[in-house]
C-alpha cells in the first residue's frame, strides 16, 4: 500500500473500535498503561491493533518500548500470581524495569475459567491485569473480567522461587532431623548433646511448615461486596493459566540465521514424522515458507542429517535475504501460537516485496504483531480479515537540556500532522514518492477509496499483486469535475498533466445520472468534465494503446451498486441503538435502491414511510446522520457476512474485473 495513503488516510477517518465480528480465539492487548519505565516515565498505549507499528528515527525509543512490553507481558501470561523474573535472557539482556502495569485484553465472548467462577460472570469478552514490580519480583494485584474483579494483598504473596527455596530448606532440614535420630539412637549416653539440637529443629520445621500453609493461602477482595476472600494459591495460579493469556515472542534485531534455521529444521522433522495432525501442521508451514518465499521448500532425512531445500537448493546456498527469511520464520511461525510477537526491525536483508509478504503473512496469522521498524512496507492500518484495525505510532525521542534527560513518547497516528511527522521519520517525502506504482487509481473520495480498495484486495489476495507497487490510489475530489467545466482549455490541460504524471491511469467516476440514458454515446449523458477527461484518456490511448482507462458507475453513484441485504446489513450495525419496536417498523425486506436514484433520498423516504421520524420534527427521519456518513455506511456495508463480488448490482463486478485486467497487464 502507498505509505501516504495509509497514513493520510487514516488520519482523515480515524481508527475505528473492534470488530463485532471479533473472532480471534486467544486475547488481543488493546491497552497498556506502564508506569516508572525508563524514557518514557508513564507509557499509555491505547486501541493497539493487530498490527501495531512503531516508526520513528534512531534513539526515539521503538526498541525500548519492545523490552518493556516484552517484560509486562511475560509477568501477566506467567500463569501465577507472583514470580521472579528469570535471571537470564539470550545476548545478556536484562528485563525492562517498571514499577506498574495495567493491561487490558479483548476477545470474544468466552466460558470464563472453571476454577473460581463463582466470583465472575459465566462468560467475558474483556481482561484486565494489574502488574506490580518490586526489584525482580512482580505480583497480580488486580485482575478483573466485564465488570467482576478480585483485588489481592501484594505483601502476603510470594514468589514461585520462594516457595520452592522454603520447600527445599523443609526437606533438607527433615534430613538432618532424620540423621540426628539414628545418630541418637545408636548413641543413647549422647542424648544431651543431640536432643536439643532435634527439637530445635523440629520447631523450625513446623513452624516452617505453617508458614508455607499460610502462604498457600491468598488474601483477595472482591470489588462488589469488599468482602476479605481466602482462595487457594494453586487455584488462583490454575485460574490464570486457563486464562491462556499470550506469551510474549521477541525477535530481536540481526538474529543470526545460523542458530535459528537448523533448530527450524530440527521442528520441521519432528512434525514431518509425526501423527496425522502433526503431519498436517506440517504442510501448514510448508505452504506458509512457499508463499513467503516463492519457492517450493522440503525438508529431509539424508544419512542421518537434516536437509532444507529451497527449490531443491540447500538452504545454506541461498541468497542472505532467504536465509533471513526463514531465520524470522523459525522465530515466529514455529512458536507458540498462543503469543504476542514483538519484532525489532523485520526488514533487515529483506527486498520491499519479501517485507510485503511477511506483512500478509502476519495479517492472516491468529497472533498479534508489535513491530519497530525503518520499513513503510510494514505500515498496515486496513483491517485484517478478522475485523481488528491496525496502527501505528510515532516514537520521538526529547532532550531535556537544563536536567540532561531524555524523555521518549509514543504517539498514535491521529491527525494529518502526525501522518507526515511520521512520514519524515521513515525517510519519506510525500512529494516524491506519489506515483511509484505503476498503475494509479483516480477516485473521487474516501467512500470510493473503501469500495475499490475492498473488491480489488479480495482479487489480489492470492496473485502477488499488492498496493503501494503494482497499483495505488489518488483522490481527486469531487468538485474537479465541476472545475473542469468551468475553466477553460489551459486550465484543464493544466489538470490533465497532473493525472497522466503515472504510467498506466485509471480514472473512475460517478455517472451522476438520474434516468436511463438516450443515447450509446456516453458524451451525450455524461457531464461536460468527464466528457472532456474521456476525450483525453481515448487521445492516449491512440498515442500509446491500453495505457489509460476511464471508468463510470453503471448506476448514479457508488453507492448503488450494493444489494439490498449490504444496505441492510449496514444499518443494522450501524444503528446499534436502535429498539426491537423501530426495528419491526422498518421493513428493510422493501427496501430498494434503484439504479439512477440517490441512495439518500430512498432512505430518507423509506425511514419516513415506517414512521421512524424525529420526535420534535417528525418531518426528518431518525438515523439519518447514519447514512449520511458515506464512508462508515459504506464500510460496514462490505462487512456484510459472505459478501461476494458476484452480487454487485449494475454490472460492479464487470468494472472490477476491467480495473484488474489493466493492472495486471501493466504490473
């Protein structure tokens, strides 16, 4: 996808809420809010996506971020209420600090964990985690599902490793006693000296021992009643590991291939050898490497050593770009499934397009991605096919000269301003890189920006061909065609120009037209703008054939092409607070649009008809601020569930068709 576009245009529509139609199995973060973290003091990051992106020059803090993540999330996936961080980490890093945390994942609604269910609602859709850090020791605090939550004492709770050392330091001392015994019973004229030291040690192993059964016990409060609750420390630790909150996954910088491939290899065969659904996951992954790659991949058993081939090439005679590629495979692809990747700078040694299909590979995995990259090829912020938005933020780092500190921020992409702000952090120029594809799509606006861009995504979703290199979109806005009318030859010709700077053109238009036309000669019907743009586009054609194209709606406008059930579907979504009552009334099975009327005015009619008015004007229609909010109206239209191209109405799935000829032809 062209970077400008991404980011202008979602600095223009903005980022819009989860999906109704959340169907991810295992949580997605959609908050986190971390306190006494290095740089960024309190870091606050809010509606994360799927795809989350982090951007921003050298030292502004994108790695950072990823550690810190990386550390909040493993105290709040670790399936116990307290622990110790581990000493170790691969490289001898050291685990972010933090002093506090608070995440909040969503899925869909789910059966809430069997073990203390008496204290939350049968079933929940959001979690809420509070985190502690006391040196290397984190605590749960608070840990809520909907609305229910438990709140625990964080002084009476121990870690993992304390219990174990106090476990260990029982048995150990019950050693002793046990040698102290025979050693008295053989020597009975000794009991002075060895009986003292026996009882001292049986007090300290009860006493011990009540300790270790009061520490078995975790204090909690519940939020409705404040009323103090004793609860099992294993059955708290059972209830967040049936959570199943994911593990974090961090891919570092420069991972070196060396290390990682042949453990991939290693996996590979295990699962190659496997059962029935070992083997299927298997070829899962080997069509996962073949898409990646473009390159057929096996691996084999040879003499006792294992082999990957690429296009029957051992792996180790390919090119660094491959190799890394199945170096960041093997980090993500073959772990756990149930995680959060957190990957610095995806691009090392990759080519733009390899980095393209990294990124579709990480849209259609069930994991969500955080990623800190120099590469706009990895800017995504379209929906995935599971209905979650993706963002980006802005990493900035500021030196504060009188305290001589540097304060790091992260800021999501939310107006125009930080859309180029962040453009010039990726080394961008959105004056030279408008019309790098080969094909550029001229659209009148964002409602048609959504139509073309959903229809053409779904055709190319298997072919390679992706947006921002093969083709992109331009919007002209729909008041050019009247300017065009209005101004006279050097004006237009001025125009023109600008819209025949790419190669290959496709300009699209509403038809504007409101009865069927009289004549077969489109400049007998068509406005006298896009009469003259058709006369230019055919005066291309005839110097250089096939090399520009001139499309109009087969109906009025865009909107025209829905069927009925896609507008139906729209205004169900997007009247969520609608009544039952209202809903009865508005008969949406009569409701059509015909091809050469507005759309806007057959609702307005139709919500009149049924008697859904305004209270104080019955004259207006409810809703009407819903429809009229083109984009929106269009948007939840396409998420009409097993929408196909087929049911367009007025010939739409025809005009997709001669946009993708040309592109491909021209790709």
């Amino acid at each position: 996808m062209d970077t400008l576009e991404v980011l202008l245009g979602v600095a223009e529509t903005g980022v819009g809420e989860l999906s109704e139609t959340f169907q991810r199995s295992s949580p997605i973060l959609v908050r986190c809010k971390v306190e006494g973290v290095r740089g960024f003091g309190t870091l606050d990051l809010d509606g994360l996506g799927a795809v989350s992106t982090l951007v921003g020059p050298n030292g502004a803090g994108k790695s950072t971020l990823l550690r810190i993540l990386r550390s909040v999330l493993h105290a709040a996936a670790a399936q116990t209420i307290c622990d110790e961080f581990p000493e170790t980490l691969p490289n001898r890093e050291a685990w972010e600090p933090f002093t506090n945390a608070e995440l909040e994942f969503r899925r869909r609604p789910s059966p809430a964990p069997n073990v203390l269910r008496e204290h939350f609602n049968p079933t929940y859709s959001s979690c809420r985690i509070t985190v502690i850090r006391r040196s290397n020791i984190f605590s749960i605090t608070t840990l809520s599902l909907d609305d229910k939550s438990l709140m625990f004492t964080e002084q009476q709770i121990i870690s993992r490793k304390q219990r174990r050392t106090a476990e260990e330091g029982v048995k150990q001392q019950e050693v002793k006693l046990a040698q102290l015994q025979q050693t008295l019973q053989a020597n009975q004229n000794m009991k002075g000296t060895y009986q003292p030291q026996i009882d001292q040690i049986s007090q300290q192993i009860v006493h011990e021992k009540q300790q270790a059964i009061r520490n078995s016990v975790v204090v909690a409060r519940s939020a409705d009643s404040n009323k103090e609750i004793k609860l099992e420390r294993e059955t708290v630790d059972t209830f967040l590991a049936e959570l199943g909150l994911p593990q974090p996954i961090y891919v570092a910088a420069r991972t070196s291939p060396e290390t990682s491939i042949p453990e991939m290899i290693k996996k590979l065969m295990i699962l190659k050898k496997g059962r029935e659904r070992d083997v299927a996951q298997f070829r899962q992954h080997q069509a996962q490497l073949k898409h990646l790659l473009q390159a057929d991949v096996d691996v084999f058993d040879e003499q006792n050593k294992e082999l990957l081939l690429v296009n029957s090439v051992p792996w180790r005679q390919a090119s660094s770009g491959t190799e890394i590629t199945l170096s960041f495979f093997s980090l993500t692809m073959l772990n756990t499934m149930n995680g959060i990747v957190l990957w610095d700078e995806p691009e090392n040694g990759l080519h733009p397009t390899r980095r393209c299909r990294l990124l579709d590979l990480m849209q259609n995995d069930a994991r969500q991605y955080f990623l800190a990259t120099h590469a706009p090829e990895f800017i995504s912020l379209s929906n995935t096919n599971n209905g979650i938005p993706n963002r980006v933020f802005r990493c900035q780092s500021l030196h504060d000269v009188e305290n001589d500190k540097v304060h790091l921020s992260a800021i999501p992409i939310a107006d125009r301003r930080d859309a180029f702000s962040a453009l010039e952090a990726l080394g961008i120029h959105p004056a030279r890189t408008l019309f790098t594809a080969n094909v550029v799509l001229w659209i009148e606006g964002p409602t048609e920006l959504i139509f073309y861009r959903h229809w053409l995504r779904k055709r190319f979703l298997k072919s390679q061909t992706y947006e921002g290199f093969q083709y992109t979109f331009m919007q002209y806005g729909g008041g050019v065609i009247a300017w065009i009318e209005a101004n006279d030859t050097t004006a237009f010709n001025s125009l023109f120009d600008l819209l025949s700077l790419c190669r290959y053109p496709i300009i699209l238009l509403d038809s504007d037209l409101k009865a069927p036309p009289n004549s077969q000669n489109p400049r007998d019907y068509l406005k006298n703008g896009a009469s003259r743009l058709l006369d230019e586009i055919e005066g291309l054609n005839r110097e250089r054939p096939n090399s520009a194209m001139l499309r109009w709606t087969g109906g009025r406008e865009i909107e025209n092409y829905l069927p009925p059930r896609a507008i139906a579907h729209a205004l169900h979504t997007l009247c969520k607070t609608m009544g039952d009552e209202e809903k009865n009334k508005l008969d949406l099975e009569s409701l059509v649009v015909d091809r050469y009327e507005s759309y806007d005015d057959v609702l307005h009619r139709h919500f009149l008809k049924c008697g859904i008015v305004d209270k104080d004007h019955p004259e207006k229609p409810r809703w009407r601020s819903i429809w009229a909010n083109k984009p929106e109206f269009m948007r939840a239209a396409l998420s009409t569930p097993n929408l196909e191209e087929k049911e367009l109405l007025w010939d739409g799935d025809k005009l997709i068709s001669s946009m993708v000829r040309f592109i491909e032809e021209h790709s």
